[in-house]
C-alpha cells in the first residue's frame, strides 16, 4: 500500500489521544484499531520521534516512550476538551463550506449538519466578537 504523508498524519493524530493515558499500549493492539499492519505504527512512531525541527502546531511536553512491543504517551494536552475561540469556529464552518463544494452530493447532508452545529455553537457563545 503506498502511503502518503497525509494518510500518515491521520493516523498519528487518531492515535495520539488514544495513547496519551500513560499507560502501554501493544503495538498489535494500535495496528488493529488504526486498520494497518503493526509494522507501520511503529514506523509512524519512528517518525514521529525522528523528525527534523518542530513540526506547526507542535506541543511540547508529549512524552512517547516507545519499547521493542509497546508504546506508552505521557501528556497532559490530551486531557481536556479543545477549546475554539469564535473565529476559529468560523474559520472551521468556511472550511467545510468549502469541502462541500468539492465533496459528492451523497457527502453534503453530514457536511450540512457538521455546520449547522457549528452555527448553533457559535449563536451560544458569549459576547465574543467575530469579525
């Protein structure tokens, strides 16, 4: 299977969260729930740890101690629920609008109601100014 960088970062991005409790995880146990071979999470592992400079949007303090069959992540990030400001949300809502236009018909009811939730977020929020 060819593997693209985008494809890669997906998985790390699911996987992350998963791992961020501080206890171990087998490395077969992540390849099952990520659908790919344990060969490949290791290797995204490996990238992850062997990348040059910070990556945009890095945190510090993610902690990945990986041995020969497991991996285990100490974090705090991971911990809390994220937290947008208003024009993040609406930056988020004009992505997916965007999306839309590119995506098949079949695609825009979930897209559809992704916004429309966002709306109503946005409506509920206090006084934040968005420009």
């Amino acid at each position: 299977m060819t593997d693209t960088a985008a494809t890669q970062l997906r998985r790390i991005l699911h996987m992350i969260p998963g791992i961020a409790d501080g206890e171990e995880h087998s490395f077969q146990e992540l390849a099952e729930q990520l659908q790919v071979d344990a060969d490949t999470v290791v290797g995204d592992l490996h990238s992850l740890a062997t990348r040059f400079g910070e990556p945009g949007g890095f945190v510090e303090g993610v902690q990945v101690f990986v041995e020969h069959d497991r991996v285990s992540l100490l974090s705090n990030h991971f911990l809390r629920p994220i937290r947008l400001t208003a024009p993040e949300l609406c930056a988020v809502e004009l992505g997916l609008s965007m999306l839309r236009t590119e995506r098949p018909p079949e695609e825009h009811r979930a897209l559809d109601g992704a916004r429309a939730r966002l709306r109503d977020t946005l409506a509920k929020l206090p006084g934040e100014e968005v420009a």
